[in-house]
C-alpha cells in the first residue's frame, strides 16, 4: 500500500507540476510580443495576463490543500483523495470529455450575391487566435474547434496557407467553436458587444452564437509533452 500511495502521489505532483509549467510558460511567451500594437490590444492583453496569474496562484493554492489533506488522512483516504486530484487535474487539462452548458460559435461565410470571382474565405491563425483570446477573457472554461480539445499547448498556425489546430487543419467553413462557461448568458453578451464580429466581416465572415444547454467537448488525444518539465526545473 505505501509503494501504491507513493506512486499515485508522484503522478499528483507530476500533473500539477506541468499544470503550473505550462500556465508559466505560455505567460511568459506571451510578454514577448512586439510593440506595435494599438491601445486596444494592450488592455486586451494585459487582462489575458491578468488572468494567467489568477489561474497559476488558483492552481498552487489548490496544490497546497491538497497536500494539506493528504498530511491529515489516513493511508486509504490519502490514496482516494489522490485518485480523485488526478481525475480532476485530468479534466483540467483537457485528457477527458466535458459536458456542460456554454456557447456553441458557428464561423460561417458571407457572399455577396452582387458581386462575382469572390473567393471562398477562410479563418487565419490570427483572426482565431484573437477570438480565442477573447473567449477567454470574457469567461471561457473549456473550449474545443470541430474535434479538436484546447489546452495551454495548443499550438494555432500556419501550415502552408492552412490553419492548424494542435498540428491538424480546421478545414472549411463553416467552422464550430464549443465553449462551456459558468454563466454562458454573460460569456455572449460580451461576445456580441466585442470587436471580433466586424473583424470577421472584413473577411467576408460572420459568427453566429448560440447559447447551449448542454455541449460536449471531445478529449485532448494528442500525447503531452513533458519536457516542459524539465526545461522549468533547470
């Protein structure tokens, strides 16, 4: 029992070790922008920053009650308080599906019946990553593109004038973004009063958002990379 106890709290300490490398990473990649940016996206910017923060110091602080539990339980309470850190961890990362309420986002072309030769658009890695940015501002829990689950690491770019989603295509238009929220009502209402919509306009593109009452997400199935790891312990 204690090798099993010791084993499962390795995996615990594993996982929020990547959870709290991750979140540092991906604020510390972001700080390394160029400074032609416009006022907007600044205060856009520094509010995603914000939030990083909030969720790393949320995430050491649940870390620390739970060793703090685990001090005070006996042998086969600490191992099922650890079977369900690791459940939940693993639903933080993404590593199950997730249902709840939220917004469903349809990207959809716009044609203009007067005009001819136009091309069919599609979605850049910079006009999505924005309104990824944005989802998460404004209250986005869990997000997923078509079959494709977001965590920290997924990368959005460009593959020879195609989109990538954690190194897969998005394909065509239209194109479905799930979102589960705590209060999706709020979650739409600063989505609709955002830029993004005109944004997508330019384009030839519109988003069209519907409150869900019940989405499912697909799980993360790509293989995590834990180099991470390493790189942050030095």
């Amino acid at each position: 029992m204690k090798r099993r106890t010791q084993w499962l709290l390795s995996i615990i300490f594993l996982l929020i070790g990547f959870m709290v490398a991750v979140q540092f990473q991906t604020t510390s990649h972001e700080t390394e922008m160029r400074d032609t940016r416009d006022v907007w996206e600044v205060r856009e910017d520094l509010k995603i920053q914000q939030k990083h923060q909030q969720d790393l110091l949320e995430k050491i602080a649940g870390a620390d009650q739970t060793i703090e539990n685990y001090e005070k339980q006996s042998s086969r309470e600490q191992v099922e308080t650890l079977k369900g850190s690791i459940e939940t961890l693993e639903n933080k990362i993404g590593l199950q599906k997730k249902t709840g309420t939220g917004v469903e986002l349809t990207i959809r072309p716009i044609f203009d019946e007067g005009a001819s030769g136009q091309e069919y658009p599609s979605v850049s890695p910079h006009l999505l990553s924005r309104l990824l940015n944005e989802l998460n501002t404004y209250g986005a829990e869990d997000i997923s593109i078509g079959n494709e689950r977001l965590t920290n690491l997924t990368p959005v770019r460009d593959v020879n004038g195609s989109t990538y989603v954690n190194n897969r295509p998005i394909g065509s238009l239209p194109l479905t973004i799930k979102v589960l929220a705590e209060d999706p009502e709020k979650l739409l209402d600063h989505m609709k009063a955002s830029p993004s919509q005109d944004i997508f306009n330019i384009d030839n593109m519109e988003i069209v958002f519907e409150v869900r009452d019940q989405l499912l997400l697909p799980k993360y199935d790509d293989p995590l990379h834990l180099e991470i790891l390493e790189e942050a312990g030095g």
